[in-house]
C-alpha cells in the first residue's frame, strides 16, 4: 500500500509523513473510494474547494484501487487544494469497494468521517449540512437520503436501475425492519459517521454495501437524515452490473443469516424446497425406467444436492474455508440421509412406546430431526476445526473477487 500525502501547494515525500509537520486534522474527513476514476478527480476537488473549507474544516483521504493514473492526476489536482489530500493507493485492494472505505475510516482523523464517491453523484456541498445535522441532532450516523421530501433520484439512468434500486431497498427494508429504523435508504453511499460512534465492529472487513453493514452490524444509538438530489455520474464509467447485483444479494444473506435463529429459520425454508428437485428426480427417473423404490433413494440426492448449493451460499458462505468442498458435501449429505434413516424408527418408538398417533409422532419426528440436522450441520460442516485449514477468509476472498474484477476492467 502506498500513502502518500499532499499538504497545500506541496507535495509530500511519503517517507516525511511522521516527520514533516501536517496541518492540525480538519473537523471532517472526506473518505472517496476510487477505481478508475480519473476524469472525475479535479472536477470534484474543485465542488469540495468551492463548498467546504470555508464552513467547515476539512481534508480529503482517497483509498484508490485504480488501474489507471487516478492516483497521479489526485497527486497533481491536490496542489491547489487548501487543504490536505491524501491519497492511499492500494496494490491488493482487499474487500473490494467495502474494504476501501474501512481504510479510508481508519486512516481519517477528525470528528467527523463523510464517506462519498468519486463521480460525482453526491453532491460535495452537502458535505457541512451532514455535519451540522449530526450535531444538531446530536447522532452519530447522519444517511444523505433519496427517499425522504426533498431527496431524488434523479441521476439513476434509466428505468431499470431505477425499479432496481427500488426492490433493492424495499427488500432490505423488509428484512432488516428493526435495525434500518429511521434509515429511508439503507443503500445510500453517501453518509457521515461520528468520530467516537467508530467501533471496532465498524472496522471490520465490510461487505458491499457499508452503510447497510454497518447499520445492520454496528448501528449509533442516534441516526438522523439529510435529503439529497442524487446526481448523474459526472464522467467516467459505472461499476454496477449483475455480477455487483448478485454480490449485494449474498450479502443481504449474510447479515441476515448471523445469528442462529435466523440461519435455522433459512435452513428450513431451504429445506422445504428441496422437495422440487426430490419430485422431479423421482418423474425423470421412474420415467426412464428405473423402479420407484431405487428411484426414491436417488431422487432424494437431488434434494439433497439442491439443498447443500443453497445453504452453502445463503447460510455457511463466511464458513467454509475451514473444509474442502467435497468434505463438506460429503457430510451434507451422510447428515441429510442419516435423518431419513433415523425418522422411521424413532416414529415406530414413539408410536409403539408412548403411544402416540403416527401423525402427532410423524411431526414430533420431523422437528427433532430438522434440529438434530441443523445442529449437526453447524457442527460437523461449517465449525471451524482447532488448528485446522483457515486460508482465505471471507475478506481474501473478496479482495481475489475483487482483484479479478480488477484485471478484468483493466483490460
Ligand atoms: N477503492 C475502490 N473504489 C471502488 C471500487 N468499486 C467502486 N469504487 C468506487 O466507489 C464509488 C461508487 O461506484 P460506482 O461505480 O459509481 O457505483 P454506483 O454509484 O452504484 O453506480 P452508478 O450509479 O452507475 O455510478 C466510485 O467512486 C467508484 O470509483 C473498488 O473496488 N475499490
Ligand atoms: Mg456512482
């Protein structure tokens, strides 16, 4: 990583930060994640020149994963500026956008912390209006918001990335009722953040959408909002596509999968719709000739394997770097037929035993297997082994995702 800073008209050797004397920390730091966003730069530098300084102290940290000379057109941009710039170029750009802005955080000094994009789309000179509302509040979250009087949307191009947006928040608000409270628009990427509301939990590797994390994981007691026009991308290319669409829905699963009692309500639910695969096995199998009974026993691999892609990627995601894929299958699997092999005699026990109607013991079954399923899932699947394989967690993970994205632009 390289962190280079420019004071004022000058520009700073990296290896002189400790040494040389930078300007007291402003009342905010301006936290602008970037990838390749070069033609944006001075344009914005100039909005936060012209609305900023002068009502509020400020300096500018930009945590950059370019591939183009975004970092160099910043450096020389940054002369003019009457306050510091600092540039945080990263050559393994780990977490990807999320990542980005837990560094921007943890480097950023002042009171308070604006987190906004390099496009443009957030107007800089709501940068003060932020502040003041959270301390007129007094809050430690301040959401610039699209969707309360006031705000718009007005620079989502098109239709589509508008309906989208919108189930996007609907979805959000729909699952997480409690926590986003107060928050109209949780996807927002526009938002201050009190210095002393910075927790640890804050600075963990976020997901791809940091204002939802951290509501979710790591949300102030005060939240406020602050209506804004969302503009259109001022220059330069979006970074948004289905592959980013598919990221925010895992990441949706994620949060809302943490705690236990969610992950065994998502466990059922994705175990009830295994019987789709189960039934269609079964119709193309006997179909093709094979007798019912061996039929039954394969048609239930199906469920099985339906089940595992799912509950890995929407319940266990962060968890299973521990095992290889085939030793995770492989359990699955010994585990969801261990508890068709088990159900039948434990009904016969407590029909015969206690007495019980096969359909109150049927039931009875069914839920003590589901829990001893889950359980054992938990356990002997996805719960990390003492001194076992822990390479690449969730954040490498992201950071590989996000470096391929990177080649990939690039090319
Ligand atoms: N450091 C860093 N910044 C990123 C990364 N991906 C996106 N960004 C920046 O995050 C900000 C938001 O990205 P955009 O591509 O504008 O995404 P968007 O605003 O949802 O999409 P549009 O509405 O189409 O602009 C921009 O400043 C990007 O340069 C990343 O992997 N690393
Ligand atoms: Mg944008």
């Amino acid at each position: 990583m390289t962190y280079e800073s420019t004071v004022p008209g000058e520009l700073s050797d990296p290896a002189l930060r400790g040494a040389s004397p930078l300007p007291e920390p402003g009342a905010v730091t301006i936290v602008v994640p970037t990838f390749n966003e070069s033609a944006n730069i001075r344009e914005l530098l100039r909005q936060i020149t012209a609305s900023v300084p002068a009502r509020l102290p400020c300096e500018v940290v930009f945590v950059d994963d370019s591939t183009d000379d975004t970092p160099e057109v910043i450096r020389d941009a940054a002369r003019g500026c009457p306050y510091p710039v600092t540039v945080l170029h990263r050559e393994a750009p780990v977490g990807g956008l999320g990542g980005a802005v837990v560094e921007g955080i943890r480097a950023a000094t002042s009171d308070w912390i604006v987190v906004m994009d390099g496009d443009l789309q957030h107007p800089p000179a709501l940068v003060p209006e932020l502040v003041a509302a959270g301390e007129r509040a007094p809050a430690g979250l301040v959401v610039a918001s699209r969707y309360i009087k006031g705000g718009s949307r007005e620079g989502l191009a098109g239709g589509y990335r508008v309906a989208v947006s919108r189930a996007a928040t609907w979805l959000t608000k729909t699952l997480f009722p409690h926590r986003l409270r107060g928050i109209s628009d949780p996807m927002s990427g526009f938002f201050a953040i009190r210095r002393s509301a910075v927790t640890a939990d804050v600075l963990k590797p976020l997901g791809y959408k940091i204002l939802l994390e951290m509501a979710v994981r790591a949300r102030p007691r005060q939240v406020t909002e602050v209506p804004f026009v969302f503009q259109e991308r001022f220059a330069g290319e979006s970074k948004s596509s289905a592959q980013e669409g598919f990221r925010f829905l895992r990441h949706l699963a994620g949060l809302r999968t943490a705690s236990p009692v969610a992950r065994m309500v998502v466990f059922g639910l994705i175990g009830a719709t295994g019987f789709l695969p189960n039934l269609f096995g079964l119709w193309a199998l006997t179909a093709a000739g094979m007798h019912y009974l061996p039929a039954e026993i394969v048609a239930n691999q199906f469920g099985v394997a339906w089940n595992f892609l799912l509950i890995e990627h929407l319940c266990f995601r962060d968890r299973r770097q521990h095992r290889h894929w085939w030793d995770r299958a492989g359990r699955f699997a010994l585990l969801a037929n261990a508890d068709l092999v088990l159900r039948i005699p434990l009904i016969a026990l407590l029909v015969g035993r206690f007495g019980m109607s096969a359909l109150t013991a049927t039931a009875l079954a069914l839920v003590t297997t589901f829990v001893l399923r889950f359980a054992g899932t938990e356990a002997l699947v996805y719960l990390p082994r003492k001194g076992g394989r822990t390479g690449g967690g969730a954040a490498t993970g992201q950071g590989r995702r996000a470096r391929s994205r990177t080649a990939r632009r690039s090319s």
